[in-house]
C-alpha cells in the first residue's frame, strides 16, 4: 500500500472516529483514533523507507506542529479539545517513527 493510500484510510477512520463521538460510541471512537494514527504512521514510514523525506527537518516540522496543537488543546473546549490533543499525540508519535527509523535502518542526515 503507498503512502496516499495510507493517508486516505487514516483520514477515514478520523472521520469514522468523529461520527462515533457524535453518536456517542466512546468505545468505537478511541478505537478509530488507534487506527488512524497507526495509518498515519505506516504511511509516514513508507516514505522515510522510500526516501523521500528528510527526517531531521520533517521532526522540526512535526515538533513545531505538535507544540501548536498542545497549546490549542489547552485553551479550546470540548470536542476541539479532544482533536487538539489527539493531532498533538500524533505529531510526536510520527516523530518517534522517524527516530526508530533512524535507529533500524541507520540512516543520519
């Protein structure tokens, strides 16, 4: 599966996610959210394995976006809240993909 694959199928289990929130399925929804930021993984580490992403710059990136979203998920209510934190986990959790990809395959820019 390449990486436009995985990122749709992330994407559809985000949204899956929201539909179970709304329809009150905390249980689906924690669910979908596993799902999706393993999707969002996957997808990030074919393109590191492809190499097409420079991991260094791509984890500055990601840190910077990650801190973002942790502020806005401190100061938001509710729903955004829950999306906030979840979009925070997900940055520093495609950082920790970088790094293992680093540390398996050797790689260092």
């Amino acid at each position: 599966m390449n990486k436009v694959n995985l990122n749709v199928v992330g994407l559809s289990m985000l949204a899956l996610a929201i539909v179970s929130l709304f329809k009150g399925l905390e249980d689906t929804f924690f669910i979908f959210l596993i799902l999706s930021s393993a999707m969002f993984g996957a997808g990030r580490m074919v393109n590191l394995i492809e190499g097409k992403s420079n991991i260094k710059q791509s984890n500055i990136r990601l840190a910077f976006i990650g801190v973002i979203f942790g502020i806005a998920s401190m100061f938001t209510p509710g729903v955004f809240e829950v999306i906030f934190s979840f979009l925070f986990g997900t940055c520093f959790g495609l950082i920790g993909v970088g790094l293992v990809f680093q540390k398996n395959y050797g790689e260092e820019d």
